[in-house]
C-alpha cells in the first residue's frame, strides 16, 4: 500500500487509461533519450543489413525506400514516463525484411550508429509489430530522432526502438543490449510495467 | 557492459523529506531518509511515485545530487506546466514523505577511477548529476584534473553557486551565462559554441572524458561540438531532459 504524499493532488490522467500504461504521463513533447552524441551517416554510405540467417542480406538507402511501406499509427511509451498518442509514422515491416532471410531465430539484436545496440525476442519484431521507420509525422526523420531510420516497436518502451538503426542480428539465445545491461528491463513491456531489472 | 552492477529488485522506499535546500528561485534540492536505500554510484537517477488521496499517482526520474555516501539529496526545477515539480519545489516540507525507487541508470556514471582528465558539461538543471560526481572526486580525494562548464541563464539561475566557488583541488569551473550578466561581468555571455568549446575543452589527444547533461538541444551542440574538435564518439556521455514535469 502505497503511503499518500500529504498535500498532492496531481492532476489526474491525462489520457485514455487504456492507452496510457501505468507510471506514464502524456505529453505533446518528443523528448530524446540517448547516451551518446547523435551519429549523422550520409546516405550514400548507409545500408540496412540482416545478419546470421543462411546469408547475409543488406540494402542500400534506396532500395530500403523502394520496398513496400507503410504508414503507422501508434502510441509510444518512454521509460523516462512520458507517452506520446498517436504518432504517426512511414516505414518498412520488419516482416518484409525478414521475408528475404531464411533462418530459425528466436531473437534479434539491433545494432545502431553510436554503438547502441538493444535485443527483442523474434516474436516483438514479427506478425506487424516492429517497423523500420524513415519518416514522423510525414517528414524524414530528424537525426536526433532516429534519423535516417530506426527501428519502430510501439508495443515495448521505446529505448526498444532503436534509433540510427542499421542491422538486426538473428541469434537462438536473448542477450541484453545496451540499455539492457545497464539496469534497464531485458523485455520492457510497459503495460507490465517492466522499466528495470527484476520488474 | 563494463560497470553494471548486478541489481535486485529496485523496490519503492518510503522516503522522508529531511531537509530542503532553495538553490535558486525556481530550483530546490530535498535531502531524503530512505530506509533500505542501497547507496548510489555518481551520475545516477531515481524513480519518484507521488500518490494523491483517492490513489492517483504520478512518476518522475530525478538525478541524484549528492555524493556517494552523504545524505540522499536530489534537486528539482520548476516547470510551470508540471505536475510534480511544483509539489516537489513549492509544496513539500520536511517530515512529508513520498516514494522512491533506484538507484537506476549504469552509463552515465563516474566512479573516480582512471587518470584521463574529465569534462563535465552543463546546462541548467542538467549540473545535478554532475555535481554528484563532483561532490564524489572531492570525497574521495580524486586529483583527476576535471573541469565544469556550466551554462545558465543567469547569475542567479547559478545552482550550487558557493559551493563551486570554491571547487576542490584541481576542479576548474567555468560559468557561462547566456541571458543576462551582473555588472562587471568578464566570463562567457554566449551559448556554447565551437570556439568556447575549444577554449575550454582539453584537446582531444589528451582522451579526456565526457559527460554532458542538459536539455537536448544543448547537449547536441556541445556533442557534436567536442566530435568536430575529434573526441570520439564513444567517449562522450549524455544525458538529455526533455518533458519532466
């Protein structure tokens, strides 16, 4: 039982409970979270690659904006407590990347610009849950956003949405990422409230 | 990763407000008693709860001022718009308690140990974890040559003003103030540009660590300033405030 704070009131959710998980706040902001400096790779020098299926797979800039798209619509949660509602967003599934990979994963690891890396289960990047995205709000990414790309998994905190993205690694076995290793959750459900270790 | 320490559960504490500081008009530091609270390492943060009555409750991450060892203390600004920084600054008084949880966060930390010269950067509110380090380096009788570039807005937007006039040995201080000056006033008037940076900042070669807090747009300019002058990437820490109220 939690002990009341004398003299607080608070102003009450501010959102759709169901859409507002607990420990959260909505706000119109987009706040950044990031370790490090915002990397900038030039286009021309950027690929998405899949690694550790039977082969290898990687496109260019412009063949990652050639594959089909599409435009999403989602709540996203930080760690940090901020939500965010209806975000929108233009981007590649996961799953049509995938489709080019043949393997047995159960896991991945995104690797990203600045070193970041952060793991997920296959299951949280399949069946139209994860994306990798290039543009908010109809425009192209901001870099401290994310830009060019990063990865979109609106159903987890969002330090699951890897900024800078440029490679998911299929492996058997979950190993914790970067935030992961730092105290924060190895799964990060924010419905289950699942921000650190031991949530 | 290197440093991570292997954490329990973190659960909610009950803390008590023991002591409350008014470091500036719009800024104050509460000292807690935490039974159970595990001890920090410099650089960390904590989980508040505030819980109304009929059971609303509000959460918020705050960095932890304090050095290791000495009486929890974290510092808060007010946001005019927020919903917990105006309990925490204008309404709490000692003896009321609220939750806390941490400490949280194995990155942005400085435990004192390696010779390379440390630069801690700070914008506003952000100098909070970097005085923990700061409080830490004098606690422990850290030589590690270290310097403090601090951005405010003004004079008496200065957080921890007289104890960083008179900084430990070999702590350098150096203060910019952006919006308004006092008379007389012969430091930096300015935002961190490149040529403060590279005024101020060691170059490079000489590997300094970094470790920079502040609202995001101030710690873009100055990471990507330090990179400009070569730093590398990876040895450059940020942490960045956006919405926290």
């Amino acid at each position: 039982m939690s002990i009341i704070s004398r003299g607080f009131r608070g102003r009450g959710r501010d959102g759709p409970p169901d859409r507002v998980p607990p420990g959260q706040y909505v706000t119109d902001d987009f706040p950044v979270l990031s370790a490090g400096p915002t990397p900038r790779t030039p286009l021309d020098q950027w690929t998405f690659s899949i690694t550790g299926g039977a082969e290898p797979v990687s496109w260019t800039w412009d063949e990652l904006r050639a594959l089909p798209s599409e435009e999403i619509t989602k709540d996203i949660h930080c760690v940090t407590k901020w939500s965010k509602l209806d975000t929108s967003w233009e981007g590649v599934s996961v799953d049509t990347l995938l489709e080019a990979v043949e393997h047995e994963a159960a896991y991945v690891m995104a690797f990203c610009d600045g070193g970041y890396t952060t793991n997920l289960p296959l299951e949280d990047v399949s069946d139209g849950k994860a994306w990798v995205a290039y543009t908010y709000g109809g425009e192209p990414l901001d870099p401290e956003h994310g830009g060019p790309a990063r990865l979109l998994v609106p159903h987890l905190y969002f330090w699951k949405s890897a900024k800078w993205v440029r490679s998911l690694d299929l492996r058997d076995e979950d190993e914790p990422g970067f935030w992961e290793s730092n105290g924060y959750h190895i799964r990060g459900d924010p419905w289950l409230e699942q921000r650190y270790w031991g949530d | 990763m290197a440093g991570a320490a292997l954490l329990g559960r973190l659960t909610w504490l009950v803390a008590e407000v023991v002591d409350a500081v008014q470091e500036t008009p719009r800024v104050r530091t509460l000292v807690l008693e935490a039974d159970g609270w595990a001890g920090h390492r410099a650089g960390q943060h904590l989980d508040v709860r505030l819980t109304a009555e009929g059971g609303y409750q509000a959460e918020r991450s705050y960095s932890i001022a304090s050095a290791p060892g000495e009486p929890l203390g974290i510092t808060i600004e007010l946001l005019d718009d927020g919903e917990v920084s105006p309990y925490l600054v204008e309404e709490v008084r000692d003896g009321d308690r609220f939750e806390l949880r941490g400490p949280i966060g194995g990155y942005f930390v400085w435990d004192g140990s390696g010779d390379a010269p440390v630069l801690l950067i700070a914008g506003g509110s952000g100098v909070a974890p970097l005085m923990s380090m700061i409080r830490h380096r004098a606690a422990i009788g850290s030589r590690t040559p270290t310097r403090l570039l601090y951005s405010s807005r003004s004079w008496d937007d200065v957080i921890y003003r007289a104890e960083l006039e008179q900084p430990a040995g070999g702590l350098e201080v150096v203060h910019t103030l952006t919006r308004s000056q006092p008379s007389g006033w012969t430091g930096y008037a300015r935002r961190i540009d490149a040529e403060l940076l590279g005024e101020v900042a060691w170059p490079a070669s000489e590997g300094p660590r970094v470790f920079i807090c502040g609202s995001t747009r101030f710690v873009d300019a100055a990471a990507d300033g330090l990179v400009a002058m070569g730093y590398p990437p990876l040895s450059i820490r940020t942490e960045r405030f956006g919405a926290t109220g």
